[in-house]
C-alpha cells in the first residue's frame, strides 16, 4: 500500500477494511470472533478493538495455518461440543457477503467447506484439486501456485482463502502442519488432505459474485473495490424508488436511508447515518454527514449539511452551510453563503444571503438581512443572541452576543447592537449621515516631485 496505515485499516466507503469483515462477521451471528494480528499491528487493535472480540498475536508470521493455530485457544475454550464450527476470514476481504457465508457454514455442518471461485484468470491463487481432474469431483487438495506444476496452474477453479472446518477438527489438523514448500510456511489448504486422509467430506460452496473474494494488496485494487462496492449500494437505493442523477457519481460512507420519491443529483457525498424524508431533493456536489433532512426540502447545489436536523419544505443553498447543532423548523429557507452553527431556527423564518449565525436561538417568521453576523467568541467564551419572533434584521447589522432582539422588534441596516433591541421597536446604531458641500477629490499630481 505504499503507506504507514496498516493495510486494514485503509477506508473503504469510509470505513476500515477489516471493519467491514468484523461487522459481518457480527451479522452472521458469530459466538466468538477473535482477530489475529502480526508485529505492529498494535494500531490496528486499537482502532477497532471492542468488547466482543479478542486478540491473538502471531509472531513471527509463518503463514495462514500459523495464524489460525494462534486463535484456535480463544475457540476451543468456548467450544466444547463437536458441532462447533470455526469460520475463517480475511480482513483484507472487505466484500464478502453474509448471505454467502451463512450458505458455506450450512453447506460444512459436518465437512470442511471451502469458498472456492471460477475465474477466467486465476493467476496468482491456490488451485483447487478434485479427484480425477473433474469440475465436479471430491476435493482432494488445494495447491499453491508457486507450487503447481502446469496443469494445476492451468485449472481456474481457486480457493479464496475462506472456510469453516469443525473447531475439534482444526484442532487436531493444525499442530501437525507442516512447511515444506516453497514458502516455507505452514499453510492453512494443507488441512484438505488431512481431512480427505481421516475420510472427512471436502465440500465447496460458491460466492455470488466473483468480487465478494477480492482481496485489497494496493491503493488501485482498492479503487476498484470502492467503486463496486458503492455501485451496489446505487443499485439498492434504486430498487427501493431513489432517483439517481448517476448511479457512478455518488458515494455512500456510511448507513443513507430514504424515503420516498427521493432524488440526489450527482457528486454527493453522505457521510455516518443520513436520514431523507419523501419527497427530499439532494442538489449535484452537496456533502451530507450525520443529519436529518425532513420531508420536501430541498437542498440546492454544493452545500455542506453536517450534525444538523432540518425540517419539511426547507429551501437550503446553494452554498449553504450547516454545522453541528444545527436545527432548522419547517419552511425556512437558508441561502448562498449562508452558515449556521449550534442555533435553532423556528418556522418560516430566513437568512438568504450572505450571514454568520453562531450560537443563537431564532423564532418564527424572522429575516435576518444579508451581511448578518452574531458576534458569539470573545476570543474566550461564547454567548448566545436571541432573536425573537417577528423581528426584523437589517443587513450588514452586528449582534454582540449576549443579546436580545425582541418580538417583532426592527434593526436598522447597519446597526451594531450592544444592548437588547426592545420589542417592536426600530433600533438603528451608526454614524450620523453628512454631506460636506464643496470637498474635492484629490487627484495624482501630474508632475509628482521625485526624491
């Protein structure tokens, strides 16, 4: 990966791969999920570690039959019973599905099932061998490519590394490996012959798509997995209604839910949860991170909506930007280089141009003028401005937090207001207006003196 970041913990759709994997692992049901982890991997464990999984280090690294032999005590100790079995995966595998999984554990009851696939290039991967060269024979071994001879390199059935054995099986195959091959490692396939030795059935199973076992070794397989994986979440949002400008031009990091009659123009990003009510419109270029955007609004080009709940039949942007704590009522609208922050704004009230609001609290049916600021930080603390039902706010006007504007109150453009405006009244704060009969305008000499 050309990188400091562990390979794991490279994001795709915004989270790591090896999260990916965890969370279904976790779907499947699984009783004990233990990660095995190498030299360094200490970051690793720390970004992700939760209560529900456990740790084992392998060092040194001596191949995948080494890796699970290390996990195989946190199993054992959890599986007495022989129906038990254990599932092996790969945090650098970030597709797998769990429907896939859940049919290779049904398929391995009482067999070692391997994930196996057909691909037209197989170069690269372990071979899967069956009794008398048949498509469809006994499985009778898994041969590495390094150690293939031409036929086997010739087969395109590969094995994909994924398995599920019985846990008391494993345990008496994996101490015995071992690595006499040309790695020199103990491999986790040579399991097959001991199977096929004790007269254990071999079965395989068979991911629905070839994609689900693509493994990340570089930041352009990566790219690749990024872009199948969002086209999938594309092809899902269509079939439950949402209009797509482009299905190749959006991207998912995180959970999107929507309602109905939805539409996203392209290039827009959604980041954590996002919730969109029916009937929500998403203009082209718009970021979208943990916020909720009631029914009817609308969201115009290039706006940046994040920790913010806004309500129905909102017009939002372009341009706009709501920042967390951020709570909009219905039918406000917000416009271009608009920024609110940590304020609630009631109903039917607006700020269309070109204003600051920062830790306030805004009634109904307000206008706050263009040039807008509340002065919130004193480069110290913050306060808060309240601006009532009704007001009126002239533009270019200052709000020194704390201050109040009161119902229905108006400030003149210009105003800069240190003190609460009363309700009702008209508040104007600037410098008296002159006008000087006979001034001139200087002009540049024409013949300047030079020093």
């Amino acid at each position: 990966m050309h990188s400091d970041l562990p390979k794991v913990l490279h994001p795709l759709a915004g989270k790591p791969l090896l999260g990916h994997v965890l969370d279904t692992a976790r779907a499947i049901g699984a009783t004990k999920i233990c990660v095995v982890y190498g030299h360094g991997g200490e970051q690793v464990r720390t970004a992700l570690d939760a209560p529900d999984l456990t740790w084992a280090l392998q060092e040194p690294q001596l191949g995948t039959g080494h890796a699970v032999l290390q996990a195989l005590p946190h199993f054992v100790a959890v599986s007495p019973a022989p129906t038990f079995q254990t599932l092996v995966l790969y945090g650098d595998v970030p597709l797998i599905r769990a429907s896939t999984l859940q049919r290779l554990i049904a398929a391995g009851r009482d067999s070692l099932a391997l994930l196996t696939a057909h691909l037209d290039n197989p170069q690269g991967y372990g071979r899967i061998v069956r009794a008398n060269n048949l498509t469809e024979g006994k499985v009778t071994r898994i041969v590495e490519e390094k150690d293939a001879d031409d036929a086997e390199r010739a087969i395109r059935e590969i094995n994909t590394g994924i398995l599920v054995a019985p846990t008391a099986a494993l345990a008496r195959w994996l101490p015995t490996l071992g690595n006499r091959n040309a790695q020199g490692e103990y491999y986790l396939t040579d399991i097959v012959a001991l199977a096929v030795a004790e007269g254990m059935p071999v079965v395989t199973a068979h991911p629905d798509s070839a994609w689900e076992t693509e493994g990340v070794n570089s930041k352009l397989q990566l790219a690749v997995l990024e872009r199948v994986h969002q086209r999938n979440i594309a092809g899902a949002l269509m079939e439950a209604g949402v209009t797509l400008s482009d299905p190749a031009r959006i991207d998912v990091r995180g959970e999107l839910a929507c309602g109905r009659d939805v539409g996203i123009d392209i290039n827009c990003v959604f980041e954590g949860r996002v919730e969109l009510a029916d009937r929500v419109v998403i203009g082209a270029n718009c970021v979208l991170k943990n916020c909720r955007i009631g029914s009817g609004t609308r969201i115009a080009p290039f706006c940046h909506v994040e920790g913010a709940v806004v309500g129905a039949d909102s017009i939002i942007g372009p341009y706009a930007r709501l920042r967390p704590g951020t709570e909009l009522g219905s039918d406000v609208h917000i416009g271009n280089f608009v920024e609110i922050k940590n304020s609630a704004i009631a109903d039917h009230s607006k700020a269309n141009h070109l204003a600051y609001v920062g830790d306030a609290t805004i009634g109904s049916r307000v206008n706050i003028g263009a040039g807008t600021i509340t002065c919130n930080y004193d480069g110290a603390n913050k306060f808060r401005t309240v601006i009532e039902d009704d007001a009126f706010i002239g533009s270019d006007s200052q709000l020194v937090a704390p201050v109040t504007v009161g119902r229905g109150a108006t400030l003149g453009a210009g105003t800069t207001l240190t003190r609460d405006a009363p309700p009702g009244q008209l508040t104007v704060s600037r410098a008296k207006q002159m006008s000087i009969a006979g001034w001139k305008r200087p002009v540049k000499n024409a013949n300047p003196k030079k020093d």
